[in-house]
C-alpha cells in the first residue's frame, strides 16, 4: 500500500476558472495556489468573484475525485462511493453521511468562506468590500487559507464519521460527538452545521 499511498499523495490537479482568468491547483489533500489572470482582480466585484470561485472549487475537486478513483481502479482496486454499494449496514451510513456532509472553510481573515456538502458543489463568500481593502496578493492568501481550513475541516468531519459509523472509540472524537449530540438535542448549533455559514 505504500506506492499507492505515495502516488494518491502526489495527485496533482490544476484548473482554470469558467471565464479563464483564475486558475488553482491541489496536490495531493492539499490546495496549493489559486492564481489570477493579469489585470482581472480589479475587474471582478464580489458576487461575480463568488460564483467564480466556486465554480473552479467544484471543477478542482472533482478532477481530484476523478483521478484519485483512476489510481485505485489501475491498482486493482475498488473504491466505494454510493451508499448502494456497501458492503455493510456502517458502511452505508459512512458512505451517506459523507455523501452530504456540510463543511465549512474560513479564510485567516476570515473575509473569504468556502462551503460544499459532499465535495460535490460548492458555494463562495466573500465579504462584501474585501477587495476594496485587499490587494491580489493578499486575496489569494486569504482564499488559499479558507480552501486550506476547509480541507482540514472536512478531513476532521470524516473522522468524526468514521468513528460514529465504525466504533473507532477513539477517545477524542468520541467526546467531540457525543457533545454535538447533546448541543442538537438542547437545540443548539454544532460546529460547522449550516448556522456556522
């Protein structure tokens, strides 16, 4: 499993935006750069740099689905991903859950805000005014900063899940859970329900 650990490791995917002036790439289970093209910075206004934004997360991620399911399938392997085709009762809770499962990412600044059930389609926020205030440099940092919360919130979110369906009784995701559960049965938001966009 070693060489098709390091190979899904090295799972490199670049894409350009819908109207070609921003382009991203993720490696591995990391999202490294997203990039503008020269002069459209100040040509976007927020809501137009949202559906932008959004658009290339779903295109990113899906191209990384796609080839991390190539790796496996010329591993001879078989990756399941619908719930149909689970071979048990916890897996097809897991492959549920994660199927819809909500997360949210936050930029340091909290300006830029990425959400996505299920890796599938994603939606942007960006506070209104932020790019008056930030110059490109800064945009990109704070974006690649909520792609990058994002993704360690949804892998967090995955554990979590994993020990709800598998009984991993891992003692700190346990806690974590049963606390949500208790919050949800007060009434309260969890953490990275709907209420936290």
């Amino acid at each position: 499993m070693g060489e098709l650990a390091d190979r899904l490791a090295r799972v490199t995917v670049q894409v350009t935006s819908p109207d070609g002036n921003l382009r991203a790439r993720v490696r591995g289970r990391r999202f490294e750069t997203v990039e503008l093209r020269l002069g459209s910075y100040r040509r976007y206004r927020e809501r137009e740099l949202e559906h932008q934004l959004a658009r290339t997360a779903t295109l990113l991620f899906t191209g990384r689905e796609r080839a991390v399911a190539q790796i496996i399938a010329d591993a001879g392997l078989r990756r399941r991903t619908d719930p149909a085709d689970a071979r048990d009762p916890a897996q097809r809770r897991y492959l549920d859950l994660i199927r819809t499962m909500p997360v949210v990412g936050t930029g340091p600044g909290e300006r830029v805000r990425f959400r996505s059930a299920g890796m599938i389609e994603w939606t942007c926020r960006i506070e209104d005014g932020t790019l008056r205030r930030l110059d490109e440099a800064e945009f990109a940092t704070e974006t690649v900063g909520a792609a990058a919360d994002f993704l360690r919130r949804r892998a967090h979110e995955t554990r979590l899940a994993k020990d709800e369906c598998y009984g991993l009784a891992i003692p700190a995701l346990t806690r974590e859970r049963e606390a949500r559960a208790r919050s949800l049965a007060r009434g309260e938001p969890a953490p990275y329900t709907e209420d936290a966009w």
